[in-house]
C-alpha cells in the first residue's frame, strides 16, 4: 500500500507541485492528505492514481499515515 505520505518522504514538497499539475488538486489539499488531516474523495483518490500509479486507493482513502520529513531535507 503506497500513500501520499510515502511519495512526500521520498520526494519532498516537489510531489504536491507535481499532482497538482497533473490533478489541479490545490497543492495545500494534498499535503493535508498526505498528513491525514483530510482524506480524498473517491474520484480525486482516482485521479491521483492516475496521476501516479504507484499510489492505491486504500493507501489514499484508509491509511492513517505518520508525517515524516523528506529524506532529503
């Protein structure tokens, strides 16, 4: 099960510039997803998949992610 959680700590804030060119989610949504403040709906839970195909839907809709630095910061 990958998460937003997962894709931020390997790749950074980067990530969220990425998906929402790719989605037009708003870049401050997606990072309260990624730190389970909020959780997607069922079609933008879809459409970031799209987007990036090594997230799942129960990784986006049911995971309770732990916030983490990136790696590279």
């Amino acid at each position: 099960m990958s998460t937003l959680a997962d894709l931020y700590s390997k790749e950074g804030p980067s990530v969220f510039a990425r998906l929402h060119q790719a989605t037009g989610a708003n870049q401050k949504y997606l990072y309260q997803i990624a730190i389970g403040v909020r959780r997607p709906s069922p079609d933008m839970a879809r459409r970031l998949i799209q987007a990036e195909p090594s997230l799942t839907l129960d990784g986006l809709l049911f995971a309770q992610p732990t916030p983490k630095e990136p790696s590279n910061a």
